[in-house]
C-alpha cells in the first residue's frame, strides 16, 4: 500500500517506519513525507531514504481549510492511499479527516484514554500513574479519541522526569508503530 508520512519535527517514528518499509515483505511502501514545517529534521531522514520530502508551512496559509487543501493535493498528487501521522502537530478539521476515514492512524504517548493532548510524560507523573505508554490509533475527529489499533505499556520509575520517561515510551514507539501499522493495514 502506497503511504504517506505526515511530520512536524525529529521524525523518530518516521525513520522506524522507513526501516520497516524497506523489508520486502511489509505491506506498505512510503510515497511522501510531508511536513508542516519546512525545518523539521524528519524531512532530512526523507531525502536520506530517497522518498519525496514535502514541506507545506502552515503559516503560508490564511486558514485551517486553505491548508488542508494544499495537503489533500499533494498526497493526491503522491499517490498515495494511507496516511500516518507521526509527531505531527497540527489539528485536522472534521472535513480533511473525513475524507480518510478508515485510512489515517496517529501515534500519540500515552496509554489513551488517558492524557490526551500534549505534555503527556509530565502529566503522567504528576497523576501518579504506576504505567505509562504509547498508543496506535484510528484518527477520528475528536483529538486523540478514535478506536485504538494497538498500545504499549511502560513502567513508571521513582524518579523519572519527563525526559527520561519520554525515552523509555520512545523506545517501545519505535517498536508498535510498524507493528501497528501493519494490522491498521489488513483491516484498511
Ligand atoms: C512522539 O512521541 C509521538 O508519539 C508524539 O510526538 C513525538 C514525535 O517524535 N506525538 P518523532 O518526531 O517521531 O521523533
């Protein structure tokens, strides 16, 4: 299945799915990667790789629809029929994400429910959780709320910062995306 790649930044979990693609036996190959910011590092791991890069800067744009437009062409354009969003951190309107129903899926840190939103680690800790994670899930228009395809699950340690708990569920990111990816695609 031809994907697209939706970025804003370091581009960690798009260089997981990179990897992954380039076995000949997973089921999806990266058509674009597109990023709403010109600047993010992921757009480099792109071009290293050899897969389109795009940057669609948002602040180019007056509204939220005008660029949603510009990014419904240019996967269009790509070709491509599956989009993965991977830290990429801008709100889709109701109407962009309609339009891929069934065919966009979102990694978000947390074990969803729980801690929507952004500063997920720090919100963590400060709940007390004695577990904390990441999540693969179906993007439905509500913020981080669609049918969950797969988690991971980390433990909590006395004394972890923010930081240092962003790495541990980091590392189990790059584990389940791939992973996760492939079941949202047999069910796609
Ligand atoms: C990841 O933790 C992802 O779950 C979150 O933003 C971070 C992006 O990291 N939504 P990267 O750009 O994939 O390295």
């Amino acid at each position: 299945t031809p994907i697209a790649v939706l970025i804003s930044g370091r581009g960690s979990n798009l260089q997981c799915l990179i990897d992954a693609c380039a076995a000949d036996d997973y089921p999806a190959r990266i058509v674009a990667v597109i990023s709403n910011r010109p600047d993010a590092y992921g757009l480099e791991r792109a071009r290293e790789a050899g897969i389109s890069a795009i940057a669609i800067d948002h602040k180019a744009y007056a509204s939220r629809e005008s660029f949603e437009a510009a990014l419904d062409s240019a996967l269009r354009e790509a070709g491509a029929e599956f989009v993965c969003l991977a830290g990429f951190m801008r709100i889709l309107t109701e109407g962009f994400v309609n339009q891929w129903d069934g065919r966009m899926i979102n990694i978000h840190p947390s074990l969803l429910p729980k801690f929507k939103g952004v500063d997920t680690h720090k919100r963590a800790i400060e709940a007390g959780e004695s577990e904390h994670g990441c999540t693969v899930h179906w993007v439905t228009p509500g913020m981080d709320e669609g049918p969950v395809i797969a988690q991971a699950r980390v433990p909590v340690l006395p004394g972890d910062t923010p930081e240092t708990l962003a790495a541990r569920v980091l590392v189990e990111e790059h584990r389940l995306y791939p992973e996760a990816l492939k079941l949202a695609l047999e069910k796609a």
